[in-house]
C-alpha cells in the first residue's frame, strides 16, 4: 500500500493583505453596456475581463481610467485588477 500523504501549499499572490477590495477598486457602470470606469488611489497595472470558462478576453497593461467592453456578448464576466502590488476579481455584468 501506499499510506496517506498530503500537501501544503502557501501562496503569497494569494495573502488576504494582497487582495484589492471594493474600497480599492471603485468601477461602474455594473451592469454595463459600452464602457466600464474606474476610480483608485494608486496605480492599475494591468485589468483582464475573463469569461466564466476562465477564457481573457481582454487584457490591458497601464489602462487609463476606462476599458471598452463594447464587443462582448450580454452576460456575466469576472473584471481582474493587479494594482500596486495586490491582485482582485470583481463580478461584472454586459447588458
């Protein structure tokens, strides 16, 4: 037999200190048509808008304070944001 085993992993990427919060990261409109804005006290490096598959979609580096959504179908979408060295995943809805 092979008895029992386990495995302990930690990651940093995923410290709660490092996770952006709503407080962080303020965006509308949600749910949202064309454009979504944001507003920070700090700096976004980059922003994804990922599909429930997992699938980018889109994906900035330094976006200014907007990002066109205009060319996604209707539906729900996860909106990543790594922004001063912390990382969050923010439900976004296209109508």
């Amino acid at each position: 037999t092979f008895g029992e085993f386990g495995i302990c992993a930690y990651s940093p990427a995923l410290d709660v200190a490092q996770t952006l919060t709503q407080n962080d990261f303020r965006f509308w409109p949600n749910p949202a048509q064309n454009w979504v804005t944001w507003e920070v006290n700090g700096e976004v490096e980059r922003i994804s808008v990922i599909d429930l598959t997992g699938k980018i979609l889109i994906e900035t580096e330094q976006p200014a304070d907007r990002l066109d959504i205009g060319r996604l179908p209707k539906g729900m979408y996860f909106l990543r944001v790594w922004m001063d060295g912390k990382q969050g995943t923010f439900k976004l809805i296209k109508n």
